[in-house]
C-alpha cells in the first residue's frame, strides 16, 4: 500500500504510516510519495524518522534529481521515483548524481514497452531497483503494462494500480478480476484484450463534460483557496 503525502502536515502524514505498520504488521508492504513537495529537510526528517517503519522505499521525498540526491545521502529508506528521472535525457544525471534507488518504470514517460525494457537493461548494469507507475490507466494500457512486466525477471516490487478504484472499463467484459491482489496478464492475442466500441463512445462524452482527470489535481473544490508549493513544507 503506498501512502500519497505531500497533502497534511508531513508529520500527520508519518503517523498515518506508522498506524499502518502496528495495525498491519511487520510484513505488510508499504510505501510513501509526497510527489516532491517536501523540502530537503523535512524530508530528510520525516524520512529518518519513518527508518522504523522500514517503508519498502520512499518516492520521490524532493524536487529534482539534485533534492533527492541530498535526502538519499541521509536518509536509510531506498529512495523510488517516478519524477526525476522520468525520461532518458535525464537518465545518466541521476546514476551520476546517486539520485534514486529505484525507477518506477511507466510506459508512457519511458517510451513504451520496448523503452522499458530498454531502461531496464540500464538499470541492472547500475543496480538500480525497477517497479511499475500507474496513471490511472484503463485495461489496455494495464495488459501491456502487465505484459512488459512480466518480461523482466528484476521487477520483484508489486506494481503500482489504480484500477481497484475504477468501476468500469472500455474492454470488452469489464474489469479484469484480481485473484488474491494480483492480476493475470491477459492471454489472448496481441494484448489479449478487445475495445468495447460502445463503451469507448460512453467514455468519450463522459470526458468532454467532465473534462481531464489530471488537470482536476491541482484545484481541491473543499479548499478553493489552496495550491500547491513545492519545497512549502
């Protein structure tokens, strides 16, 4: 389970994490990402204090390769990112600058399957950790990513999924059904999975009277007020 911070006070945040340890037990995996608004201390604070809690790593604690460079020299959490570096220009800076210690793979950022395997490769000649970002994503964009998944033998985290939140898909059949937390990967050819034409039309009005899903994250309607600061806190 990965605790999305960067919200409430860091250190409301932090208990949260810390509950979730005593209530779910030693072997519960779980996971924290503030999506780089800490400052360097606070997170290097809220970081070294969530040691304890052994996270299976903590994601992107700052902005930039340069921030989270700073909070993995002081911090003993393996330090995750789906931000920086999220694209191959900015690969080299961040094994020179020892910024990460795991990349969440995305195929979109990552250029697609093939560019995933690509980072992959690099990955494994600097003993960089590989997991899975999830966007959000419907069921074909989930069965190539469960498909390159499952071609590369170093991705031993569990995938990042939001799809136990959606209540439909644009697939033929629906929803792919977890069995025991995990999903197969579908069997059948080229993805394994087939558009469903009158869902994709249903989905299509839905987006032009609702509008982006992403471009919704920066405006809370509760608190009309409010905007993210990077580095705020």
């Amino acid at each position: 389970m990965k605790l999305k911070a960067g919200v409430l006070e860091p250190d409301e945040e932090a208990r949260v994490l810390e509950l979730c340890r005593e209530r779910l037990g030693p072997a519960f995996g779980l996971r924290i990402d503030p999506n780089g608004v800490w400052s360097v201390p606070t997170a290097v604070r809220i970081g070294q204090r969530l040691e304890a809690v052994r996270p299976e790593y903590l994601e992107d604690p700052a902005w930039g390769l340069n921030g989270n460079a700073a909070v993995r020299e002081r911090v003993r959490i393996p330090v995750a990112t789906n931000m920086f570096p999220a694209r191959f220009d900015d690969l080299a800076p961040a094994i020179r600058l020892r910024s990460v210690d795991i990349i969440l793979t995305d195929l979109h950022y990552w250029e697609g399957p093939r560019g995933v395997k690509e980072l992959a490769a690099v990955c494994r000649t600097f003993n960089l950790g590989v997991a899975m970002h999830s966007g959000g994503e419907f069921g074909v964009e989930l069965a190539a990513m469960l498909h390159t998944a499952s071609t590369i033998p170093e991705m031993t985290f569990s995938g990042d999924a939001h799809y136990h939140y959606l209540t439909d898909d644009i697939i033929v059949g629906g929803l792919m059904q977890y069995r025991s937390g995990s999903l197969d990967f579908p069997s059948g050819p080229g993805l394994g999975v087939e558009l469903d034409p009158e869902k994709m039309d249903k989905y299509e009005k839905y987006f032009d009277e609702h509008g982006d899903y992403y471009a919704r994250f920066h405006a809370d309607p509760r608190r009309p007020d409010w905007y993210p600061i990077v580095g705020g806190v």
